[in-house]
C-alpha cells in the first residue's frame, strides 16, 4: 500500500508555463554526490548565461522510484541523488529500468536477464520476486531562484 502524501501550503514556487531545465541523467555514469553537486551548478551557470531565468529543474526516470531506497539502502548514489528531488507521480510501465540496467525488452523474464554488476544482480531479484520499478518526476529549485546575471 502506497503512503499517502500531503504537501505542505506554500508560497507558489511554480505556475503553469514556467520557464524549466529538464535534466537528463547519462547512462553508466557515477551519481556521486560530488559529481552531481558539480554538473547542476555548472548547467545552473549555462542556462543563467544562455536563456535568463528559470524557475526549477526537473527530472523524470525510473532513478526517482521511491521504492529504490528499500532495495538499494538510503546512502546509495541513487537514493542520495533521487533525494534531491521533491517527487510526483506520472505515468509509467515499468520498462525503462529493464532498457537502462539490462539493455533488453521489458517482457524478458527476470531469470533470463543480462547480469553485468552487483547492482544489476540486486535490480534482479527485486523483479524476480514480483517488485516493479516505475519511473517517478521531481522538481528542485536552482541555488539563486530568478537571480541569473
């Protein structure tokens, strides 16, 4: 069973048509806290200087499940990284963790899937004992909301 969520009343941070930067998260590349620290201050710095303000980022990927933190543990990369985000739910099948971990189809059964590391071993299981890992949204605000120079 789900938890329900209930969002705190406050000042409006985001409206409908606010400008936005989608963030997109290479395959295979580390998501030390360092490195992601790094690369969101940097492309704060390239969209400030190329587009003006914006008002928050945004993301949405399988990396943002919330369940991830049950199966992988609260001090992973991943959970670290998908804790940045305030997170809402969207649409999602499931498939892409079997395209980005495994590389193959979303109907391969887990028995049957490419082992490459222990974090594919560990996604494995989870989805051969009948968990899912579906795809979530978030939202964080840059260091200097509407300061860009």
């Amino acid at each position: 069973m789900r938890e329900k969520t209930t969002l705190p009343k406050t000042p409006l941070v985001l409206a409908k048509d606010d400008p936005v930067v989608d963030i997109h998260i290479p395959s295979g590349g580390p998501l030390t806290p360092e490195i992601c620290d790094r690369d969101i201050a940097l492309g704060e710095d390239i969209f400030c200087k190329s587009f003006g303000d914006f008002k928050a980022f945004v993301c949405q990927s399988w990396l943002l499940d919330v369940n991830l933190e049950k199966i992988l543990g609260k001090k992973t990369n991943i959970t670290r990284f998908g804790d940045r985000f305030t997170r809402y739910p969207f649409k999602s099948n499931g498939a892409d963790v079997y395209e980005y971990v495994f590389m193959q189809p979303s109907d391969t059964p887990p028995d049957k899937l490419n082992i490459k590391n222990s974090f594919a071993k560990t996604i494995q299981k989870h989805l051969a004992g009948g968990g899912h890992i579906y795809g979530a949204g978030g939202i964080f605000l840059p260091r200097r909301i509407n300061k860009c120079l």
